[in-house]
C-alpha cells in the first residue's frame, strides 16, 4: 500500500511530477482565459466553502448553453501546482458532448500556493498527509454540493444534472486522486488502509500517474469496482526516478473485477495531457485562438492527433459507463486506434 508517511517514497512521487512538469505547469492559465468558449459551451467560476473544514474549494464550470438535461457530471482533479483553469480543451470538449465539466482548485497543493510559496512548498505538499487527504475530502464535498443544489427545485444547471452519472478524472497527482475516490486504499502512518472511496462516483479517467515503485502490491487497488479508463504515452517517463511506462499502468495491471481500458498514445508525453504543449505550440505558431484550441493546427499533426484521441476516447469512455451506451462501450471492446494501442480487460 502507499506509504504517504514515507518521505523518501513521496520525494519519488513529487519529482516525478516536477520534472515531467505535468503538474506545476500552465495547466489551463491565464493565457488560456483569452480564449473565447466555443458558442455551445458556457463557463463560469465559483468558489465553494466547506465548513465543516473551514475550508474554499473554488471550481470552474464548463456546461452545455443549451438543453434541458438530465447531463451526466464530471469532476476533475489537477495536478500538483495547477488550478482548476486547467484542462481547458476537455472541459469545453466534454461540454459540447452534453457532460457537465467542473474543475476543482485543491488550496495547498495548487497554483497559488507555487506562486506564493515556490518550489519547496509543493515539495512539502506532496508528502504532507492532510493534504493528500484533502484532495479526495474536496471532491466528495463539491458532490455534496451538487446535491444539495439539484435538490432545490429550482430550474437553473444544478436542477439539470443527472447525479446517478457521474465521474471523476484526474492528471499525475490528481489521478491518485480519482483513484482514492474509487477506492484504492491509502496507508498513513496513523491511519492504516484509509479509504476515501465514494460510491456515488461511477467510473474514473487516469490520466498519467505518478510512479507507483513505491506501491507493488495490488492489495490497495482490490476495492475498486468501478470502470476505469487510463492513459499514459510512449515517451511518459522521467529520467530523474527512471519512471516506466510499467509505473504509469501499474493502475491498470492490479485493479481486478471492473471493466478497464489502458489507452497508450504514440509518443505521448506526461505534459500531453495537460494543456502545456497546446499553447507553447500555438505561440511558437504565432497564434492562440479558439480555432487552434483545444486542436491543434495541421502543423503539428502528432500532437493533434494524440489530442483527438484523448478526446474521443475519454467520450467514449464516459458514453458507455456514465450514458450507459452500448454502441460506445461496443467500440471501446473493438477499437483499434490510429495512433495509439488499446488493451481492454472486461
């Protein structure tokens, strides 16, 4: 099991992170806010408090402008040092698929505390205990929340939301997020075998995790039994821990007992998934406008392929086992993808 308390393990888990700059990077920053939505899709941001903890989770909506619902609902968990701009192009994507999109921000391993803090407060954060601990506590509040909302009665989104659909992806540190809430447990020094699953979330998206050397055994992952769908990439290593594409699926290899796919992008990076390469690309291009995002321009056919399919499987994905579509979950079983290979265990 994850040994959070182990310093020399979670050292492992941050490098990683930093040096695939996956995590503490743009991640959908200020730059990606002058880029206007596509017309379908309208964005909004809130910030949330939970007082239970005394504590703000803010979020970024992305929904569909038009539509009586019920839309499915999909929670995204960031890396360490992002916010919750980031991920633009799959939130807008997702929302002009009918899904309701919302990012969170988790204070204290997010972009503020990079920008306030620096470097070495990430590094802390990443083996503090409660903060580990507060990434998955934050999406079952933001649940909560929604709830609460769809409960009032109201016509507004909320009421529109179909709760009994819905997911939660996550990138490098926030895919271990998603996975704490399907239930991979967790071991604090003084909490053994914590769990942080919540039932209400019905399949998950793993984008890139960090290394898991530092778990081998598949004991944390038996209570996951909820689909889950991951992605890694060629090239998604790191030279510093001699990260392999074998630590990316570990996921995938010891979750037992639930639909699963791993999707494996020809030369797809850790930072692929984030929104780093779109915008480096498209100011060295000498453009960033809604045309070119969240697709690239044919320039860099590589990429904007590797994008597509991130996009197009991940809709799959939520089609068959948030929609309950048996056309999507039929193609995801005989896919063979151009551009990236796909394993499936049913």
């Amino acid at each position: 099991m994850p040994s959070i308390g182990a310093r020399a393990a979670l050292v492992a888990t941050v490098l990683l992170c930093l040096s695939a700059t996956g995590c503490i990077s743009f991640g959908g920053a200020s730059e990606i806010d002058e880029v206007a939505p596509p017309p379908s899709v309208v964005e909004s941001l809130e910030i949330l408090h939970d007082a239970s903890r005394d504590r703000d989770v803010p979020i970024k909506i992305y929904a569909p402008r038009e539509g009586d619902g019920p839309f499915p609902v999909i929670l995204v968990s960031h890396g360490l040092g992002s916010s919750r701009q980031g991920y633009v192009y799959l939130g807008r994507e997702w929302a002009s698929r009918g899904y309701v999109s919302i990012h969170l921000q988790h204070p204290g391993s997010d972009s503020e505390l990079l920008r306030t803090k620096g470097f070495f407060a990430i590094y802390r954060a990443a083996y503090d205990a409660h903060e580990y601990a507060a990434r998955p506590r934050d999406v079952s509040f933001v649940i909560d929340t929604l709830e609460r909302r769809a409960s009032s009665g109201s016509g507004d989104l909320w009421s529109k939301l179909d709760l009994d659909k819905l997911g939660v992806a996550g990138h490098s540190y926030g895919a271990h997020t998603a996975l704490t809430l399907a239930g991979m447990l967790v071991n604090f020094p003084d909490a053994p075998a914590s769990s942080f699953r919540d039932d209400r979330v019905k399949a998950v998206l793993i984008l890139s995790p960090p290394s898991m050397e530092w778990s081998p055994t598949p004991e944390e992952f038996a209570p996951i039994h909820v689909p889950s769908l991951h992605m890694s990439g060629t090239r998604d290593t790191s030279r510093i821990w001699k990260t392999t594409l074998a630590h990316r699926r570990r996921a995938y290899d010891s979750i037992a007992g639930a639909p699963r796919y791993f999707l494996n992008l020809d030369g797809g990076t850790h930072q692929t998934f984030a929104d780093n390469e779109t915008i480096a690309l498209a100011k060295r291009n000498g453009r960033l406008d809604r045309n070119d995002f969240p697709i690239l321009r044919k320039r860099d056919a590589r990429h904007q392929r590797r994008v597509e399919l991130i996009v197009e499987y991940s809709d799959l994905f939520w089609g068959a086992y948030l929609r309950g579509s048996e056309t999507a979950r039929a193609q995801l079983q005989s896919a063979t993808p151009v551009g990236a290979t796909l394993e499936r265990e049913e």
